[in-house]
C-alpha cells in the first residue's frame, strides 16, 4: 500500500471503522443526491451532516451520512446562483448567492432549511459578492469584487441576521483587472477569532489579502501561482491555525495547463512559496485534516490530491470532478461538484 493509500486509509477509518466495516477503497465514496445542480458551496459539520449549496438556487442536507438528501432550498431562490455556504451546527446555517447587483444576497436559516431569511441583498451595481467567512457563531464577512479600486467587504456580529459594508480606508488597491473567484467557497476563509484571507487572480499577479481585525485593515502579499491572464490565479485557501496557509488554483480553462498551482505559507501568509510538486492540474477546493500539521486535500474538476507534508508536495489519489471539499472536526470529509455530484470520504 503506498503512503498516499495508507493515509487515506488511515483517515476516512479513524473515526469510525467497526461502523463501516473492512477497509476496501479509501477515497471518496459517491452519495446520490437526487439532484442535478452543480455544487459550489459545501459546510460540513460531521460524518453524518453536510450542508451543499449551487446552481438554480439549490441547498441540499444531509444527517445520515449521505444516504439521503434534503431539498432545503429557499423558496423562489431558482433564479440564483449559490456559491457559499457556512454552517454553525445541524440546524444554522448561512448561505451567499453570488452575480452583479440584486444577484447578490445572504440567507440565514435556524431551523435545518424548513425556512429561510433572507438577511442581505446587494443594492451596488458595482458590486459582486463571491465568499464569506465566519470567525465565530455571531462574526462573520463577506468579499466582493472591487468597488472604485478596492475590495468590498461585508460585516455581520449577529451570526449573519443583518449585515453592513465596512468603511474601505484600510483595504489597499486592487490591481487592474483583479477579481476573486467564486470557484468553491473558499476565496475568503478565516482561522482564530480575528484572522482571514481573500484569494485573488485575474491580473498581471496572484496575491493574498490578510486582514488581522476581522476586515477593517488589510495587507497584501504576491502569490507563486499562473497569473497574467483573467482565468489563472488563487482560487482557494486553507489554514490550519492564524499561521499556516495553504494555496491552490492555476488556470480553469481545461484546455490550459496550470504549472505551480499551489503554495504554502508559515507566516499568516506575509510570504508564499511555490509547492516543490504541486498538483497536476487547475484546483478550486482546498482544505486541512483535522488535528494534523501536514494532512490536506485538494480538488478540482480533473481530480484530488492529497499532500503529507504541509502542502508542498501533492499526490493523485481521485480523478473524479468535484469543486469544493471540506472536512469537519470529527474527521467527516465531504467533496462537491458538477451534475449533483456529493461525495465523502471513506475506507
């Protein structure tokens, strides 16, 4: 068994072997569900709960594992593209339709999807809102492409039940065609109570936002990532605590190659350097294990890697589409995409 299987193994067992029975396969193990829609938005909460979000205004649940599926979509939400979606727990969950002016708005639910509020609707033009963060139950932010040269940010402290555009004075300039993209809910992520990172692309450099403050100041730093073209740059972060980053994207275009598709940073992301083997190919979802100081995954329309190292060397272990992926405290790790696709990992 390689290193690569052995740690899959090793990962999708730990919580729970006796329940799921010999180890088989490890890797990701499809779940119907019932939908068509394209997944973006992806929150799990544990092994037996995951909340996904897309296309055509679609937000499905699952508590069992995946064995089935809930249509919790809001009511006249069709029209909608979701790109994001946050959960705090089985029954509270926040989740951001992404598109220019009105497209753009934030539902909050607290009752598992048997109603939604609609707590956010975008009324600038100019703006497009791609991802947001929570750095706790109540505080939270979202990312929108620049307004007048600078990246928008929205803020709530009530967990999402209203929300309010903070002042631009600490955000530094945008590059010309700079943009973050809405590739798999993880443009803007956060760790700790304060700390968070915007994903850029689209322009002549890749970079990386950080703010310290919950979004009222922020610092930028150049990412080691395709750039030069509106198709390449980071399309995704993951950091495991307020230090250590991890990077992903390259060019989506599948006709494209995408050379240095990911970078790690130990400096809060002040400094990235290129994975010595990156991916194969363009990658829109990155994310940690749980409780481990080298363990993450990435996925993409192409396939998914694992690296053992912290990220600077990444390994195929999945050819499968998916565009986002993320794992809960209890090691349940989900991935979603393309045709309804919903996938978790297991032995």
């Amino acid at each position: 068994m390689t290193a690569v299987a052995t740690a899959l193994a090793t990962m999708a067992a730990a919580p729970a072997i006796a329940a799921t029975g010999t180890p088989h396969a490890a890797g990701w193990h499809l779940k119907d569900s019932g939908s068509t829609a394209r997944f973006r938005g992806l929150a799990a909460v544990s092994r037996t709960t995951a909340w996904v979000a897309g296309t055509a205004g679609t937000v499905l649940r699952t508590h069992d594992g995946g064995k089935h599926w809930s249509d919790i979509s809001p009511p006249g939400a069709g029209a909608l593209e979701f790109r994001d979606i946050e959960a705090f727990d089985a029954r509270h969950a926040v989740v951001l339709a992404i598109g220019e002016g009105e497209a753009s708005r934030v539902f909050r639910t607290d009752d598992a999807g048997a109603t939604w509020t609609e707590s956010f609707r975008n009324t600038d033009p100019r703006a497009f809102y791609d991802c947001l963060t929570f750095f706790d139950r109540r505080h939270g932010i979202a990312v929108s492409d620049p307004v007048d040269g600078k990246y928008r940010i929205l803020s709530t402290g009530d967990g999402g039940r209203s929300w309010r555009v903070l002042p631009s004075d600490g955000m530094p300039p945008a590059q010309n065609g700079e943009a973050a993209f809405a590739a798999g809910g993880q443009c803007l992520v956060s760790s700790g109570s304060r700390d968070a990172w915007i994903a850029t692309g689209g322009a002549a450099t890749a970079r990386v936002l950080h703010t310290a403050d919950r979004g009222r100041t922020w610092s930028v730093t150049d990412a080691p990532v395709p750039a030069g073209d509106p198709a390449r740059g980071v399309f995704a972060l993951a950091f495991r605590d307020r230090t250590h980053g991890l990077a992903v994207g390259g060019d989506y275009r599948p006709d494209q190659s995408s050379p240095r598709a990911a970078a790690v940073s130990d400096d809060a992301g002040a400094t990235w350097t290129a994975a010595a083997e990156p991916p194969k190919a363009y990658r829109s979802g990155v994310t940690w294990l749980p409780h481990s100081r080298w363990l993450a995954l990435a996925v993409g329309p192409s396939g998914s890697d694992l690296t053992l190292d912290g990220g600077r060397t990444w390994r195929t272990f999945d050819n499968g589409s998916y565009d986002t992926v993320d794992c809960a405290p209890d090691l349940g790790c989900w991935a979603a995409g393309e045709r309804g696709r919903i996938a978790r990992l297991e032995p």
